[in-house]
DNA sequence: AAGCTATCTTGACAGTGTCAAAATAGAATA
DNA sequence: TATTCTATTTTGACACTGTCAAGATAGCTT
C-alpha cells in the first residue's frame, strides 16, 4: 500500500539494470560492461534491457547523469558548511573536493566527461541538461571569487571558468587514465594548482 | 641495390599497417579501427598483422610512439624559432603550439595520452620509455623558465610541471573529446590558461 | 637441391550490440 | 468475470569483433 512499485514482471527493471551496471563499472571500469552480462546478472535475457535503454549508450548517458546529480549535491554543501574560510582557501577547498569526487567514483566520472558519450556516442537531452546546470553551478561559482578578487576581474567569468575547470578536469583525467599513477602526490598537485590558479595581484 | 627493402611476401607489411592504421583513425575516430578491416584494406588476411604487433594493444601502442616523436619534434624548435621573446611570451607559445598539435592529430593525442592505452591496455615498453622522455623534456623547460621568475622558485620545478602539463592536458581533452565545442575559443581559453598559471608576483 | 625460418592464410571459437518476431503477463474494459 | 489491449520479456538471428592453433608458402642459407 505503500509506495511499492511492483509494476510489471520484474519490479522496476530500469532501475535495477541502472544500479548494476554502475556496480559493475565500478568494479571493471566501463569496457568491462557488456549489455548481456548484465542482463545475466540481473537473470532477464538479453535483450530486455532494451525496453529501457534505447542503446548502451543510453544506458551510460544515465549513469553519467546519476554521477552529475551526485557531484552537484556533493559540492553544494561546501560553502555553508565552512563559512568561516578566505576566498582563497574556499576555493582550495572547492578544487579538493572536485577531485576527490572523480577520485572516489572514477569510472562515473569517465563516463561524465568522456568522450565515449560526448564524441562518439551521443549525449541524451536530459544528460545534456543536467550537465550544462552543473557548469552554470561553476561559472557563477567562479564568478563570486572573482568579485572577491580572486581571479582578474578584466577576463570574463566564462572563460575564467572555461580555463580553470579544465586544469581541475586534466588533473583527474591524469590520474583516472593512470598517466600520474603515484596516488600521494594527488593533493599536492591539486595545491599547487590551486595556488597557480588564482592571482595574488590584480593582473 | 638502394636501401629498397622488400624482404619478403609483402614488403615492410608492418610499416604499411601502421600507416594506414593512423589513418582509419585519423579519419574515423580509434574506435573506427578494426584488426581485420585494417587487414583487408591493406590487402592480406585477418591475423597477418598479428606477426608484426603482438596485439590490437600493441599496435595502438606503435601509433602513440609516432605521436610523441612528432610532438617532440614539432616542440623542440619553438626556443630557437624565437630566441628574441620573454619568458612569458615563449610560455605562451609552447603553450599554444602543443594544443595546436593536440587539436591537429586528436585521434593520436587520445592514444598518447589516454586510458585505452594506459589504464586499459598496457602500455609497451618502448613506449614507456619515450612518452617518458617527452615529460623529462617539458620539466626541463619548466625548470628553465622557473629560473627566469616566471613561476614559483619555492616549488619543485616536477610538482609546477605536473600542475601546469595537467593543465594544457585538460584542455585539449575537452576539446578532443567534445564537452568544449566552439573551436574559435580554443585559442583564447589557452591564452588565458597561460596567463593565469605564470605568476606576476613572487608568491 | 635441401632444409630452415620468417611470413602469411584458413578455420575456428567465444564474445559483442541489437534488430525482428513471437510469447507472456498485467491492466483496462466490456 | 471474460476479453481485449498493451507493456514487458524472450527466442532466434545477423553481422561484427579480437585472436588462437594449425597449416601452407615464400625466400634465404647451406
């Protein structure tokens, strides 16, 4: 009586094949998922979990939009939680938690900004749509620092945007691709850039 | 009687392959490229190529090796091209000339740089050896132009080096890989990302 | 001319994504 | 309750993939 949706055959099968497959990225990395699999794991046949994703790729467009969710939620939280910080050290912060989330969930992270959806595959509208709010989040981010004087306030905050998040986003690709492999030195680098990043004179 | 070398059934069959595997992905992305369609396009069977790389990995691997060899190449002559430019100035240009080539052999910066190869698969040795020698290259140039004042002296020149290759690397990925599309910014992103990581003041 | 080895081919296997058609289960309607 | 309808799942099939094992062949060396 309670909100216990047993729809159909299976009970919710979408959300079950969505679940399993983030585990068993999670597990292998994503070119370990193979659609058959995971229809065996979950016992339904193979091509069932057609009926809920188009494709693989849509499948993987919804895990990456799980992990947009995830991320967003995550980072939300910062400011509120330590109110007390400078400019500087807020965005420290803000940096260190961005790559700990692509630490903690590599393969999702892949997913979000890998050219396995965005250039070969084919982004859903709704993956589209939740990431493009999740860079609105950054740039107005950026935008405040910028008025606290932390970055040049001559550039436009877009592409302060734009340049930053991409130090952040080659930095995780770095690691996550297993190019920087020595784990230790991770929150160190993301310091010292950090520390590059901002500008300690007004330009 | 010249150094034509046809030495047996096809004539240099490996070189063959790895030029026209450059170009099925050149052209179609890596994911385009098959063992056997390789093979067929070359005009011999499916598992001949199997005699001149050890696996799809390895000749990935071949490709990637070219790739940094041209990279270095094209890198090398940027100091003694300008010899009259400031450190910042020279930075800016190693800066835009490695995203230029980035952007100019996207498929090859993907297997140079990327998990397919690094996480994924493994890399060969050879590989290893010269990708190694190319990041030895880019520290050396940092550590140069750390003794010019161009970046902090408190910092180990390999920890600035990470930072700032991490970087670049960041944004030509999210070119490459389709998350940043409007091309005209490239270059004004990347000349931002230069000036925001020089620093004008000493700490 | 004989033997040897590097090179290439044929056959085979297990695996992949996904389409079309058939089967079935549950909800809606009569 | 019986029947129709539709959402869901299955079975069969196809064209691909990488790559192993065994056989054939071509060229060099003796």
């Amino acid at each position: 009586m309670i909100k216990d949706k047993k729809p159909y055959h299976h009970g919710d099968l979408r959300l079950t094949l969505l679940n399993k497959a983030t585990d068993i990225i999670r597990q292998g990395g994503v070119e370990s998922l193979s659609m058959r699999k995971l229809a065996d794991q979950v016992g339904v046949s193979r091509t069932a979990p057609y009926h809920h994703f188009k494709d693989k790729n849509a499948l993987l467009c919804a895990i990456a939009e799980q992990g947009f969710l995830l991320q967003d939620q995550a980072v939300k939280q910062i400011p509120s939680e330590h109110p007390q910080l400078t400019a500087a050290a807020m965005f420290e912060h803000y940096v260190l938690a961005y790559i700990r989330f692509a630490n903690e969930h590599p393969e999702t992270y892949d997913l979000m900004f890998g050219r396995e959806i965005w250039k070969t595959g084919a982004p859903t509208e709704s993956l589209k749509l939740v990431s493009k709010n999740s860079f609105r989040i950054w740039v107005e981010w950026i935008e405040q620092l910028q008025q606290q004087g932390l970055f040049d306030s001559g550039e436009p905050a877009l592409r302060i945007a734009q340049a930053s998040w991409a130090a952040l986003h080659g930095l995780c690709r770095l690691f996550n691709d297993g190019i920087y492999v020595n784990r230790d030195d991770l929150e160190a680098i993301a310091r010292t850039s950090a520390q590059m990043l901002i500008s300690p004179s007004r330009s």
